[in-house]
C-alpha cells in the first residue's frame, strides 16, 4: 500500500464562489455534487474535514440585496442568514447520502488562546471519531469587527482558516478549491500563455510576485490569501492543493496523489 491508497484525513475549504452564482444566488447543484463527492470520499474511508465560505454571499442572495454589503452591520447580518441558511442546505445534502455534519463557527480568540485551541482540537477529534463531517466557518457575526479594522486579524480569511484547521486536526492534506485550476506564472485571465505551476516546495517573495488579482464580488479571497494558507500548512507538515472546483471529481485524483491543480509540498522530517 502506497502513501495515496492509505485512508487520509483531508481537509476540503470550498469558496464562495463555488457555492453562489454571479448574482449571489445559491448555486444548489454546486452543494449537492460537493456533499455526494465528499461523501463518497468518506464512504472510502478518508475522514472528511469542509471548510465552507459563503454565509454572506448566501445570506445577501437571500435578503434579496443588490450586492456584498459595505455596512461592517449589515455584512454580519447577512453573514447570520446565510450561515443557517447554508447549514440547513449541507444538512439536507450530506443527509440524503448517509452523513452527519456539525457546525463549527471560530473566531480569532478560538485558536491563539491555549485552552479554547486545546477544548477545540478535542471536538473536532471527537466528530471525526464519531464519524461525523464538521462544517466550519468563521464566526462573521462575531469576528468580522475585528477583522474589518484589522485590530485583531488572526483569520480574516477562510484559506487562512482552512490552513489552521488542517493544524488543529491533525489532517494529512489540505485541498483548497476556487475558480482557478492553481496557481500560474502569471494572470491566465489577462495572459493566455500563463502556465501552470503543477509542484511547489518553497513559497518565495518570486511566488507572491506571480499572485495577483482579486476574487469574485461576492467572496474576499485572491491567490496571495491562497498562498499564505499553503505557507501556513506546509509549515505544519502538510501538503495543499489547489484546483478548480468546476472539476469536482478530481478530488478523487488528489485523493490518489494524482497530479491536479498545483501542490505545495510540505517538507517531511
């Protein structure tokens, strides 16, 4: 048995963009092929981690607003609509194939002070024992004053938090999934002969200088908040892959070891 056939701890951070359409809908057949894949995954052994962005965008969609909100009030209030909203959906689509899922909202104070990060890698252990999928997001509700006037900027975004959670789970690799197929040499989207970086073992000041732009309206991450959370990780020892989620079953192939998207790889002791 190779190191890809054993069953793995995979941590899976799903953006906003992937969850909503352009004009801030949900996109419901995205959810579902999300929650049949990763319940197949599970059905196969892997222990299934989800970090879910889009409780504002859900929530925004929801309340019938034209756009993201600008008011730091009215963003958590859409963050609280659409995080019940989402979860009521991830519920109903991980239910229909067999799982269970729990909610975990995190906060900044969650996971630097010592005793809430210890009482947290406890439940999230006893989740995965009891074969339950979490679904975690931070707490916009909550957290999003602090992030907004950057006081206490522990998180701020949710590849960070994908990154930290892969820490607090112990999890064997890290699978960020946005709009883009990984990360290239330069900006596909302006250059047609940007190339695709498939392997990489070390995050320079030259790889930042190859990120650039920003994501979708409705979400807040670019490539640089991508490789800050790959950083993250591969300081923790654990590997991170980056692909499209257009393509929901390559995960599959990642699961593999499989070359898709880009991987940063982890230095191993």
């Amino acid at each position: 048995m190779n190191a890809f056939e054993r069953r793995q701890r995979i941590v899976i951070k799903v953006g906003t963009s992937s969850l909503t359409r352009p004009d801030g809908s949900r996109n419901l057949r995205n959810m579902d092929l999300l929650a049949r894949t990763l319940s197949d995954l599970k059905g196969m052994g892997h222990e299934i981690i989800l970090v879910s962005s889009g409780a504002i965008g859900i929530g925004t969609g929801k309340l019938g607003l034209p756009g993201r909100p600008a008011q730091l009030r009215i963003k958590q209030a859409a963050a609280a609509v659409g995080q019940c909203e989402m979860m009521h959906i991830y519920d109903k689509f991980f239910g229909e194939y067999g799982h269970t899922v729990a909610q975990v909202l995190l906060t900044g104070e969650d996971v630097v002070d010592p005793v809430r990060r210890s009482h947290l890698s406890g439940t999230f252990s006893a989740l995965i024992g009891l074969g339950v999928i979490p679904v975690v997001n931070e707490n916009d509700s909550v957290s999003a004053a602090e992030i907004e006037t950057g006081e206490q900027k522990v998180l701020g975004d949710n590849d960070t938090l994908s990154a930290i959670v892969a820490g607090l789970c112990k999890a064997d690799l890290l699978i960020v999934l946005s709009d883009i197929d990984g990360l290239y040499d330069g900006d596909p989207r302006r250059n047609p002969d940007a190339k695709l970086i498939h392997r990489v073992t070390e995050i320079t000041d030259e790889t930042y200088e190859m990120a650039g732009g920003v994501g979708s309206k409705w979400g807040t991450g670019g490539m640089v908040t991508k490789l800050d959370a790959a950083k993250t990780a591969m300081a923790l020892g654990i590997d991170m892959v980056l692909t499209n989620s257009a393509r929901m079953d390559a995960l599959y192939d990642i699961a593999e070891g499989k070359s898709v998207g880009t991987r940063f790889v982890a230095k191993r002791d």
